[in-house]
C-alpha cells in the first residue's frame, strides 16, 4: 500500500475533490492542513517549492493539483 500524504487547505475545492477522489477508492492518506499549521505549510515547501494546494505526496512521487490521471498511475487504480 502506498504512503499517501496531503497538503491542504479548509477552502480549496481541488483539495476537496481530491479527499473525495480517494474516498472512492478507498485510498488511505494522511491530511496536513498547512492554513492552520505552520510547521505543515513550511514542510510542504521544503519538500515541494509549492505555496499552492494541494500537494499529495505518494510514495516520493509529487503531484501538484488535482491530477486524476496521475494519482490513478501511481496508485494503480
């Protein structure tokens, strides 16, 4: 099972349908909510040079945004 992580905010809809994307297909993930945490939104742009959300983590593959395609490739979904 992949080690599933994402970056998010409570007002962003891609975040959203990313949650939902996941829940579907029962896909297990850790939630960091860098609007409220600060050590979170300073992780997240170390590791990523993103201010945006979201930013999932799989494994150590990067995915910027709400990339159906690519979540499902490397989830093999």
């Amino acid at each position: 099972m992949a080690n599933v992580t994402i970056y998010t905010t409570p007002t962003c809809v891609y975040c959203k349908m990313t949650k939902e994307f996941f829940k579907t297909h029962n896909i297990h993930y850790t939630e960091k909510d860098v609007a409220g945490d600060e050590a979170a939104r300073k992780e997240m742009f170390e590791k990523s040079g993103q201010m945006g959300v979201p930013v999932i983590f799989i494994d150590s593959e990067m995915v910027v945004g709400f990339d159906q395609k690519r979540l499902s490739e490397l989830l093999g979904i």
